[in-house]
C-alpha cells in the first residue's frame, strides 16, 4: 500500500513523499534544504524523484545528493540543474523503469516549458499512483490506476475573469494556460482512464489566484464520486 502526504504544493515550492511503509520516495524536493529538513521533520527518504529543473520542484535536489541521497530524473532535467555527474544522480527514461525498495518507479512525458519534463508511475503490487504537476496536457491513457496525484492549477472561468479585471496580467495568463493543467483539462484527462480501481485523487499545485479549491475539490468529486483531496502547504 502507498501511503502520500503532502508537505508542500504550489508555486512556492513542493514536497510530496510517498511510502509503502519500509520504503520512503521524495517527489519533487521544491524547497530551500533547510526548510525542507523543518516540514518534513528531518526526515531522510530512500530516494527522490524530480519532474522538472524548476525550483519550486528542484530547489533541494542537489543539496540531497550531496548528503547522500538518490535522487532520478530525466536527462534534460539533470542537465538543466548542472548535476548529471554526479554519482547520486540516476537518469530515469520515459518508459523506463527503475526499482526502488519494492516500489516500481517509471517516468512518461509531459507538456510544460522545460527542458525534458516528465511524470511518475509508482507501483508496490498493491498499489498504482500517478503523479503528474506542471503540464498542460497529459496524452496517455492509464490502467490499474489507484491513486492519482494531478496539478489542478486554475480554471479558464477564472483566469479570464482575471485578466478582465487586470488582476492577471495577459501574458503571464498566456505563459499558464501554455505550461499548467486547468481544471478543466483535469476533468478530461479523468474521463478518459479507467477509474475503477482508483480509491482517491489528489488535486496538486493550485494558484493561489486562479483557482478555487473547494469548487476544484466538488467537481472532481461530483464527476468522479471518489474521495478527491486539495493539496496543501
């Protein structure tokens, strides 16, 4: 079984960590080491797993291989944040996977303005979960999924009432819908996998002006009828 907890989500840095009870995964280490050593209670996980080279995603990932830590990511990724040398360094293709003590690891493409950014399938034999933040689309389709962790960063209703109103600049709303995913496209991407096995959804990485989390949170419950939590921090 995969237990999640939320430590941080949101532009101003992410933490997840997902675990099986013997084995502890980072996902995407998004803040300054210090405070990341604060939230979490220093905690030291088997490995860390990083999307993209953005700091409020990548902020600790070389400060953790240098006190010892595993951390995987795409190519493009590690050559962005200057650590594919490294030893601790481990380059994950996408459909390639990687076991990781008894949790199965593997990475697929997303859509977001960086220089090789990807999501993660994590698998224990129990459970199947999908982690996928900072894209605007996702083009594949999932089976046996069980637990979905996906950015839900802000709606169209919103944002063009944003910009309307001139609390979003133009192109900054231009530069979100071109690199996050709308709630919108969430819902979609929802009815397109097989939700059968899935027992909850996690909504990641909402902004802080163009979202709604308790609307968020009620829409993908009514479409879904499944537990679905709003990511905090």
């Amino acid at each position: 079984m995969l237990d999640v907890k939320c430590y941080a989500s949101g532009s101003s840095g992410n933490c997840y960590v997902v675990s099986n009870g013997q084995t502890s995964i980072m996902i995407d280490p998004g803040l300054p080491l210090r405070k990341l050593q604060r939230v979490t209670d220093y905690m030291t996980p088997d490995a860390a797993l990083c999307t993209h080279e953005h700091m409020d995603h990548a902020a600790a990932v070389s400060s953790m291989m240098q006190l010892g830590t595993d951390c995987y990511m795409t190519r493009g990724t590690a050559d962005a944040l200057g650590v594919t040398a490294h030893h601790r360094c481990h380059i994950l293709r996408h459909g390639e996977s990687v076991s990781i003590g008894g949790i199965v690891v593997s990475a697929f493409d997303t859509e977001h303005d960086a220089a090789e950014p990807c999501g993660f399938l994590l698998d224990d034999g129990e459970d199947r979960l999908l982690y996928a933040t900072d894209t605007y689309f996702i083009k594949f389709r999932f089976k046996n999924l069980t637990k979905i962790l996906v950015e839900a960063n802000y709606s169209y209703e919103i944002v063009e009432e944003n910009k309307r109103t001139g609390r979003v600049h133009k192109a900054l709303a231009d530069r979100l819908m071109q690199s996050h995913f709308a709630i919108e496209n969430v819902v979609k991407f929802l009815e397109a996998n097989d939700l059968s096995k899935v027992k909850e959804i996690w909504l990641l990485h909402l902004s802080k002006q163009n979202s709604n989390p308790q609307k968020f949170q009620e829409i993908v419950m009514r479409k879904t009828g499944l537990p679905t939590y709003i990511a905090g921090g």
